[in-house]
C-alpha cells in the first residue's frame, strides 16, 4: 500500500522535470522564427520609408514652384520692383520666405511666399541649410541643360536616385 506522502511525492517529481526550461530545439526554433520575421519586415520598412520621402519630394516641389509663381505674378502686378532687364522670377529662394517690400502698399510691407524653404529629403547632408539643397534653375537656361543664373525660374532635386517608378528624382 502507498500513503499519502510517497503518492504526493511521484507526483510532484515527474512533472518538475519537464518545467526546468526550455530546450535547445525550441530556442533554436523560436529564433528561426524571428530571424524570418526580421528578414521580412527589414525591406518593407525600406520601402515605407522611401515612399514616405518621395510623398515629402512631391510635397516640398510643389510647395516651392507655387511661391515661385507667386512671386513672378506680384512682379508683373507691379507690388515688387524690377529693373527692365529682370524677368519677374525670384533672385533666389531665399526671397521666397525672407520676403520682398510691396511697392503698393503704402505701408511698405513685406510680401511673403513661403513661411520656410523645405528641405529635399533625398539631400544627404543634414548640415546644409535648405536652400543649397535643391538644384536651380534659371529663367535664361535649357530645359535639358539646367543651370544656375541671376533668377530662380525652376528647382529640381540633386538625388541621382532613381524613385520606385524608376524615373530620376531630378526630372520630377
């Protein structure tokens, strides 16, 4: 016959063996897992993320080259002073969000096209205030061959990246 106790004791012993911890396998496999799941979520980040930019590319573009329009109709309003041999277009970008005096208004005051100049987000130097980080392109240039001259006409990105579409960041 058993008693009580050296019933209570079988009981308790088979059952604190397989309590101990885990095996090697499971760890094995439990990190198998998450390794696959990492091996997943890693590209689709990258593709969040690149997506993300381009949405603030398209953005910051549009933002930009409407003040730019902007500017150039106040100037053919007459509400900012040009020279005869200027075309209308901004002298740079900084004009945009700095402001121009109204010629109009008696008061004198200023007229502003953009609160702040936003940055391209393919530009890879963080250090470099936002203006120098768009490509410019004059009034006098060719559309094939942009460049730089006395007037801000268009602004495009400097990014040789190619977007999800494949089309160069710098012909949107």
């Amino acid at each position: 016959m058993i008693n009580s106790f050296d019933l209570l004791f079988l009981l308790m012993k088979q059952p604190t063996k397989r309590l101990l911890g885990f095996s090697l396998i499971e760890l094995l496999i439990s990190l198998a897992i998450l390794a696959l799941l990492a091996t997943l979520a890693v590209p689709m980040m990258e593709l969040t993320n690149k997506r993300r930019h381009e949405q603030e590319l398209r953005m910051a573009l549009s933002e930009i080259r409407l003040a730019i329009d902007a500017y150039k109709t106040a100037s053919d309003e007459g509400k900012i002073t040009r020279k005869a041999d200027e075309t209308g277009y901004p002298p740079n970008l900084e004009a945009l969000y700095v402001g121009v005096i109204d010629v109009s208004n008696l008061d004198k005051k200023k007229i502003f096209f953009l609160r702040r100049l936003p940055r391209d987000p393919f530009f890879p130097d963080a250090n470099i205030d936002a203006a120098n980080t768009w490509a410019k392109r004059s009034y006098d240039s060719d559309y094939d061959k942009p460049q730089e001259g006395k007037d801000v006409y268009d602004i495009y990105s400097m990014s040789p990246e190619r977007a999800l579409n494949r089309t160069a960041y710098k012909d949107w």
